[in-house]
C-alpha cells in the first residue's frame, strides 16, 4: 500500500514490475499499431504471424482509412449524434434533477421511483420494441435519410435516468445557507438554478458531460440496428464495415480503430480527474 | 429508494402484462388460406402508358457485386434510356441475401416494399405464402406482348419456381454448384486434369491420390459447410429433403425426411472425408477462408457457385482488379495483380451416382402487389425488357450468370472469342451440368428455408468439425427443422 | 408559501421533468408494453395478416426452451469467463499502482488507458490477437475462434482488456480511501502483507469490489460488439449470448419470440438489480 518511501533497491523492483504490467496492457495496443502499418495482403499471407509490422512498412492506412475508407462520414455522425445526445442528456438531466431535489409538486415520490425504474430498462432489453416502433413511425427504414437516421440515433437517448441521479445528489449537497441567501436575493427558481445550482455543481455535472459522451460515443447495438444503410454509420459501426470485410484494406481497418479511439483517448488526457469520478461515481462515494 | 422501486416496478410490469393480454390488437379469425390460385392478383399489364410522367421502380437486391451488378445497372440504365415512361432504380439492401429478407420483412410492416425484389432459390415459398408477390405467370397469361411468352425458357428453371401450376418470378439470375479444382496438382498426382471427378466417391478417390502425393495439405477437397451442397446430392438422386413430395404435392412440407439413403450418403461421404483427413471444411459463416485454401494451395478441389466463375477466372489470368471486382461488400482476400502460380479448371458439380442434375440456385425477380398499378405494370415491362436474348447475353458475359434461355447460350457460344475463353468454356460446362436438370424433381419447397439451411449447416459443421456421428447430428436438425416447419405453418394465417 | 406559488411550483416542475418524462415514457416503459404485447401474439407471416393470440403459455415455451437456455448459459459463461478475471486484473493493477513513487501518475494513465476504448475498437483490436487467419495467437489452442470450446473465451478476453481501464480506476479510487494508520496498525500488529490485503484491505474495497462486480455482469448481459465482430456467434452457435440471439429475431414471424427472450433478459437484469439494492441496503449499514 502507499506507505514510506520505498528503498532504492524496492523501488527498481517496482518500476520494472509497473513496466511489465503496462506492456501488457499496451501490447494489444501495439499489435493493432502493427498491423496497421503493414499492408493488408502481407498481413493475410504472412506464414507465421510477427509481433512486428510485415515490411514494407506502410505509413499512410491512417490517411487512407479518410480518403479509400471514407471514415471522414461516419466520425461526422458520430460528433454529431454525441453532441446532440450529451447536450439533451445535460439539459434534461438538470432540469429534472432541481424538479427533484428542491421543488415540491404531487405525485413526487412516484415520479422519482418511475424515472429510476427505468434503469432496469436498457436498451438491450428494449431493443427490438423500440426498432418496430421507430420503423412504424419512418424513423428506422432502409431508405432513411438524413433526418431520420439522426432521429432513430438520438432521440431514445434524449433522457436518462443515471444523470438525474447523480446530479440531484449534487444539488442536494448545496448547503442549506445558501439557498436561504439566495431566496432572500430575490432569486426566481430558474434564477437559483442558473446562477447558484448550477455552477455549484459544475464538477459533477462536468463529470456527467464526459459520462455521456463516453456512452454516447461507444455505442454499438442501437446504432448497429437502427441504421438501416452504410450511409449514416457511425465510427463503430463503421469499424464493423471495415472489419475483415476487405482483405487488401486490412490496414485501414486497424488504423480506423486508434482513430475511432482518438477522441476519447484525448478526453481522458485533459479530463482525467472529472472523467475518473464520473465513472466512480457509483463505487465511492 | 430500494424498496418503492422494487416493488413499483414489479407493479408495473404487471400492469403492462394486464394490459397487454387484454388489449386487443387486430386479431384475425385466423382461417388458414391455402395457395390455389382461385384468388391471385391480377396483372394489370400496360397501365403505367395510361399514368402522366414517368413511373418510378425500385428494384432490391442483395447479392450482385462487381461485375454482376454492373451489368445489372447497365441494363437498368439502358432500359430507362430506351423509352421515357419507367425509370427503374436498382438499390443495395443488405449485403446478404438474409439481411435482404430482413429489410424485405420489415418493410412489410411499414408497407414499403420496392416495385421488384430479387430474392433467394429459397425465398419461393415465402414469397408465395407472403401475399406480396404478383405471379408472373399472371401476367404472361393477359401480355400480348411477344416478349412476355420465352418458349425456350429452361423447363428446369421455369419447375424451379412454379409452384402448383403458377410461375412466381419473371426473371432470374442462375446459378449453380461447380467443381474447381488445381490441374496443376492434379497432374502431379498422376491424375488426368482432363477428367476432373464426376461422383463423391471419385472425389474422395482423387483426394486420396492427391494426399498420397503429399498435395493440399490441409485436406484436398475445401468445402464450405453450406447445405446447398448437400440439397443438389440429394436432389440429383430424385431424393427428398422433406415429406409431401418436397413440399410440391399441393401441401406444404411438414417434417424432414432426412433417414432416406440419399441424405445419410452425403453426410457419411463428409464424415469419412474428414475422418481419412481428405476434407478441409470450413464454417459456413466464413466468407472467404476457401478460396484461400486453394489460392494457397492448402486445398486442391473445391465446391462453390458458378457465379465465382468470372472473378477465379480473373484471377487465374491475373488480370482483375479484385478490389474493384468485388466492391466493398464481398470478400475474396487476394491482393491485385495476384496470379495463381498454377492452372484451375472447372468440372460439372459431382453427385451420388453422375454428375450434374441438382437443384437450381442463384435468386429469382419478383414483382410486389403493393405498388400502385402503374408501378406493378412498369416492373413487369422491366422483367419483360431484361428477359430480352441480347440482354440475357449480356447478362451471363458480363456477370457469371448462366443463361436461362437456350437462344441465349446458342448465341453465346457461336461467338468464338467467347466460347473459346476460360470464362466461355467454364460457363458453358456449368450450363451443360444444369440443362441435366430434372424438371420433374426440381427441389424442395419450403417455407422456413433459412431455418433449414441454418440448422443443416450446423450438422454439416458438427460431423465434420466436431466430429459427432452423422446420425446424430441429423437428428438433432431434423427435428428443429420440423418444428420450424410447424411454426411456419401456424404463422401464415 | 401560498396557494399560487404552489402551483407555480408545480407547474414548474412538471414542466422541466416533461422531457425526461416523455423519453422513459416513449423509450422505456411503451417498449416494455409491446414487448408483452408481441410475447402473447403470433405476427403472420403474410401481408396485412395481423396477429393472433398465443398467450401466456408461448411465452413460457421460449422461456424453457433449448434457444434461450442455451443463450442464457452461454451468457453465465461469458460472466464467469469476464467478471471475476476483470476484478483481480483490477486489483492487480490499482494495488501495483497505488504507492508513492515518482512518475506513477504515467503508469496509472497507462492502466486506466482503455477506459478509451469502446466495445467495438476493443474487438478489432483483438482481432490482432485472436482472429484465425491472422491473429498472433490464432495457433494457442485455448484462444482459438475454430472451436466451440475456446471462441468465447477469445471473445472474453477482449471485453476483460477493454475493462480493465474502468476497474483499475474504480479499485485505485477505493484504495485511495484506505486509511493508511490502519495499515500501519496492523503492522504493528505482526500482520504480513497477504494478511493484511485480505483482512484489512479488502473489507475496506468491498463495497467497490461488489459495484465492479454487477457493472461487469451488467455489462455481460450487453456484450454483443464483441460477439459480432470477433466470432460472429460461431463457430455451432458455441457464442451466440442471449443478446446475440434477440437480435437475430427481429423479422415479423419471429417476434413473438424475441420479445418472449427479451422479458427474459429484463427478468435476469432485474435480478441482477435486487442484488444490487440489497447492496445499497448493506452499504448504508456499513457506513453507519
């Protein structure tokens, strides 16, 4: 445990045990950056498989994931869809979460154990309901446009209840001066909201933003079935398409997966503190 | 928070199962209808002259890739160039012929169908139960056009998809199992490359020459565990595959008929094979791993469809830019430029007893009835145009489809820089397999055809990379098959 | 408070929860409806043939039938194969990563690194590693996709990697909450370094430990990415998870049992839930 300061001796033991570990958990990494780097054939053909990219050593798969695999569209869907997806989540999560923590309205109790129920509903378990309703209504169609594949990937994730949760807890843990302080500044509700409650609670609701977008972002089975044409993929999706589909494009394929895995992975540089207790939100509280 | 939702959401649910079972729904009196043809659809032909502008056709497809679907647009595109009434737009649903039915399925419930779908050798049932197909044969009935009546059509495909009397589809895309196998290896082994096997049992003597010559390693013969392969071994020999006379005598089929002789022989013929270390079978999931096995030379003979014929043919020449053959949906892995360091040659699809004979394979154009009849009319003027000789001709040199018409190979084949192709000589070698075709016994009927091929290809995969007794393994698909079969009957109400 | 700022009040709160309302409404409580619906009714397979009822016994056919016990048990493997393995790599790692050194901050950003990874870029991933014709291991036999036996563990493997970021953090946070007196304790006390971790140390984790555990199990239930793109459910359905098989059964015939399967899977996620509050439950003691 992180007790005294090891010897000098201890500590060399522990560097070269914390590099092994992270050899292993890199290595997967590696491998896809190897293979990413060869062309496809050789990769297919080689005899016995190398922990080393196959020469000659191709540099552009990352380029050519753009321009031969056309991964520009699909990483476009994807911003757009995360975007409109965490925006809604937050907005609708705020509201809900102030309805919950400080106004009192009848029915309350029912519509707060309503809204957690729904935890026991994900879309897993929704799925194929959900499919046939939006088929019914146009939405999942294999003629969809635009619109309507933004439509069927968005709007079943415009609420959710582990944000009101979590972010009334934040509210809730507003101390009870300041509310008073603020009634008698002759704050409206929404005034309070915006100018107190808010800003207060911006790490969790920080926290809540790089939740989202993680879930957001990596989704795959919703997506998977609620787009009916290659043309509206989003990055996962589009990583199944590349998959071993086309043999010679191998490279693009791995290439396209550190892509897809960029944005997150620049997010959990910058945002590391918030994104770790967003994700432990649950265990240690 | 524990308790309330505990209980409320079980409060819930109860609610919803209440709710559920007591509301109504639109149920039905649930009188099964049978297919006799008292009440088809009408074909109301030339009504798209009578509609101002152009009609609008959709056509679905699943299946067509590089060059195939090339000359499909072309056609299509020379169609719509050719007169200024119909414009027919061919569209890409699903990769698959399952995802095809899927999104068929589907559209459906939302009443969007397309003004044609070409579908699977194994949709024929479907399409007849499903009530949305407008039988050609209605149409040929009223068409005084000259086009609509093909006097030469195969009487084996026209068998294929007539179903108590009716011809479903109006046009197609055929074809059928061949056998491609290394000459090179062949010679080398102290066979005759001229005289490729014609039975299973030849097949597995020229696998025991070629693994004594220490050739194709990974077992001689590659196989793709689709049981398509086993219905042409079965078929070929005037068997069943399921009861009611495979599904055509007028019922439909209710249970397999898998403890017929004709059946345990092909599942004892990939037993042994893998048991003698002759076969290299590959999962039917695979996509690409057989053609491999014999580009690497792992294998020697292989059964696939004919359609292969153009892009192996490609390859052997090393002169096909596979990647721009194949698109992005399908998936042979060889690198461009890519020449085969050996000579491939293409046999009949070798049976139980001869070769040939079988079953026809490949997919069949339908027109829907939910279309307005402008659209059912102007789909019809489509098939009629594409069922043209030139664009048969077309059709088979540009793709690797086999004619269906004997005018078309006729004319095929006066053509001597065609018929003296590789493309030319192997088409015409699978088109002399399929006219021994028996029309009188043109293969099962059935409804669930997916289950089926589905639950076959687990036994084919169990016997062979498991290693389960064949017997067993029949077993055990064919009475989920035969649930299946009830179902489907049950369902079709 | 008087009577009109009530119901402003109310007014008010109703309308910022109409939102969420309508979403659980529309996404969560009417699908469950027509899951129930679709369970108790046939679809025919013709056009415009409408429904017919089946009942509660159809429902209970698909729930005591081989397809979706057989989906279930592939399901409890791929649990036992991902969750116990993912909790020891995570306390593996967070108890190797949690000391003082210099530069740990850059191996704790190493372990936690996957946390970037989603379900699908994980999968290709492993298709380095694990993929038959191409895969560095495709010769280890107990990793190997041509067998029944071994294809869902390829399969495991990848979601074990693609979690460890998430456990590593979750177990090195609930470390962090360790006093370090205690430990000195019982030090003191004589205890060696396994004593200690598993008398001191993971008592304090527990209530951590057992959170990991229903996410991963939550996240079992959802793998599906992994499946298709790794094993393709195959080789003889050996992968095919309950998800795997409710997604194949979408077409119009099919529905009735697909919803039959999906309720299933809703009532073993609300068993996993119970576990759950029951866990709460205990927690709140704990912290008193």
């Amino acid at each position: 445990m992180a007790t005294d300061a090891p010897r000098r001796g201890a500590a060399i033991g522990w560097y070269v045990l914390l590099s092994a570990l992270s050899l292993i958990v890199l290595f997967p990494v590696w491998m896809t950056i190897a293979r990413a780097l060869s062309d496809g054939s050789a990769t297919l053909f080689a005899r016995t498989p190398s922990v080393l990219p196959y020469s000659p050593i191709q540099w552009d798969a990352f380029s050519r994931a753009f321009t031969e695999g056309g991964l520009g569209r699909p990483l476009l869907v994807s911003g757009l869809v995360t975007l409109i997806i965490v925006a809604a989540q937050t907005a609708t999560a705020v509201g809900a979460a102030y309805a919950f923590a400080f106004l009192e309205f009848p029915f309350k109790r029912i519509v707060m154990v309503l809204c957690a129920a729904t935890l026991l509903l994900p879309i897993e378990v929704t799925l194929i309901a959900n499919i046939q309703t939006l088929q019914e209504v146009g939405l999942v169609s294999p003629s969809q446009g635009f619109g309507e594949a933004i439509g069927a990937l968005t709007l079943p994730f415009l609420a959710q209840a582990f944000g009101i949760f979590l972010i009334r807890q934040g509210f809730l843990g507003i101390p009870k001066d300041l509310r008073d302080a603020a009634q008698l500044d002759g704050y409206s509700d929404l005034g309070f909201l915006r100018r107190v409650a808010v800003p207060v609670t911006r790490p969790v609701i920080g926290s809540f933003v790089l939740i989202a977008f993680l879930s957001a972002y990596n989704q795959y089975v919703w997506p998977r079935f609620s787009v009916k044409t290659n043309r509206w993929d989003t990055v996962q999706l589009a990583l199944r398409r590349f998959g071993l589909d086309n043999p010679d494009q191998l490279n693009l394929g791995f290439a396209a997966a550190i892509i897809a895995a960029l944005p997150v992975l620049v997010l959990l540089l910058v945002f590391q503190k918030q994104l770790i207790r967003g994700l432990t939100a649950g265990a240690v509280k | 928070m524990a308790r309330p939702t505990k209980i409320l959401s079980a409060a819930l649910l109860a609610t919803a199962l209440l709710a559920a079972s007591c509301g109504g729904g639109d149920d039905t009196d649930g009188t099964a209808s049978g297919n006799g043809d008292s009440n088809l659809p009408t074909c109301p032909v030339d009504a798209f002259k009578k509609a101002s502008g152009r009609t609008e056709v959709v056509m679905w497809e699943g299946s067509y890739v590089g060059r195939n679907n090339a000359a499909l647009h072309a056609i299509a595109d020379a169609y719509n160039l050719s007169q200024n009434k119909v414009t027919v737009r061919v569209e890409k649903q699903g990769a698959t012929y399952d995802e095809l039915r899927r999104n068929y399925e589907q559209a459906m419930n939302g009443k969007n169908l397309p003004a044609i779908v070409a579908g699977e050798d194994t949709w024929t049932q479907f399409m007849v139960d499903s009530g949305t197909a407008l039988p050609a044969s209605q149409c040929i009935k009223v068409d005084k056009d000259p086009r609509a009546k093909m006097a030469d059509l195969l009487p084996s495909v026209a068998a294929a998809y007539t179903v108590d009397g009716v011809q479903w589809p109006g046009s197609f895309a055929v074809s059928t199992p061949v056998l491609y196998y290394n000459r090179t290896a062949f010679a080398n082994a102290g066979l005759d490359p001229d005289k490729p096997p014609a039975t299973l049992a030849e097949v597995k003597a020229a696998a025991e020459k070629l693994k004594a010559a220490k050739l194709g390693t990974s077992g001689p013969l590659v196989m793709k565990m689709d049981p398509w392969f086993i219905e042409h071994a079965v078929t070929g020999v005037g068997e069943t595959v399921v009861n009611n006379d495979n599904g055509r005598d007028g019922k439909r089929a209710t249970a397999t008929t898998f403890d017929n002789p004709a059946v345990k022989e092909t599942f004892a013929f990939l037993a042994d094979m893998k048991k003698a270390g002759l076969l290299n079978a590959v999962s039917n999931s695979k996509l690409i791993d057989h053609y491999l096995a014999v580009a690497t030379q792992g294998s020697d003979m292989l059964f696939e469809t004919s359609a292969a014929i153009t892009l192996i043919a490609g390859v052997v020449a090393g002169n096909l830019d596979l990647k721009k053959e194949l698109g992005d949906t399908v998936d042979v892995n060889i690198p461009a430029g890519f020449k085969v360091p050996f000579e491939v040659g293409v046999g009949v699809y070798p049976g139980l007893k001869a070769p040939g004979k079988g079953q026809i394979g490949g997919s069949a154009w339908y027109i829907t009835t939910t279309g307005s009849d402008a659209v059912q009319s102007a789909a019809w003027d489509f098939l009629k145009y594409f069922n043209q000789v030139d664009n048969q001709v077309k059709w088979t040199r540009e793709g690797s489809y086999l004619p269906v018409r004997d005018k078309a190979q006729q004319e095929l084949e006066a053509d001597p820089s065609w018929a003296g192709s590789l493309i030319g000589r192997w088409i015409t070698t699978a088109y002399n397999g399929m006219k021994t075709l028996n029309a009188d016994f043109p293969g099962p009927l059935i409804g669930p055809y997916d289950v089926f091929r589905e639950d076959v290809a687990q036994a084919m995969e169990s016997v062979t990379l498991q290693g389960t007794d064949p017997a067993a393994a029949l077993k055990t698909a064919g009475s989920s098959i035969t649930a299946a079969l009830k179902k489907y009957n049950d369902t079709n109400f | 408070m008087g009577k009109r700022r009530n119901v402003r009040q109310w007014a008010l709160a109703y309308a910022l929860l109409l939102p969420s309302l309508v979403v659980f409404a529309v996404f969560a409580y009417l699908p469950l409806y027509r899951l129930v619906h679709f369970s108790l009714y046939q679809q025919s397979s013709r056009l415009g043939g409408g429904e017919r009822y089946v009942g509660f016994g159809a429902v209970w056919d698909v729930l005591s039938g081989e397809r979706f016990l057989q989906g279930t048990w592939i399901t409890i493997k791929f649990l036992i194969f991902t969750v116990p393995a993912g909790i020891a790599l995570g306390v593996l790692l967070a108890m190797a990563a949690h000391r003082r050194l210099k530069g740990i901050k850059i191996f704790q950003t190493i372990f936690s690194s996957t946390v970037a990874s989603s379900v699908a870029v994980s999968s290709v991933v492993f298709l380095t590693l694990v993929n038959e014709q191409i895969g560095l291991l495709r010769n280890v036999s107990w990793l190997s996709l041509k067998s029944p036996n071994s294809a869902l563990f390829a399969a495991a493997l990848s979601s074990v990697w693609q979690n460890l970021g998430l456990t590593f953090v979750i177990v090195l946070a609930a470390l962090q909450t360790v006093p370090e007196e205690l430990l000195e304790a019982a030090h003191l006390d004589g205890y060696g370094a396994v004593r200690r971790f598993f008398r001191v140390v993971v008592p304090l984790i527990s209530p951590a430990l057992f959170f990991l555990a229903i996410v991963l199990v939550v996240y079992g239930f959802q793998a599906y990415a992994q499946i298709e793109l790794i094993t393709g459910g195959g080789p003889l359905r050996s992968t095919e998870t309950l998800l795997y098989r409710i997604t194949k059964l979408q077409k119009n015939t099919d529905l009735q049992v697909g919803a039959s399967m999906s309720l299933g899977l809703f009532g073993l996620t609300f068993l996993v839930a119970l576990v759950q509050f029951r866990l709460l439950e205990r927690r709140v003691t704990y912290g008193n």
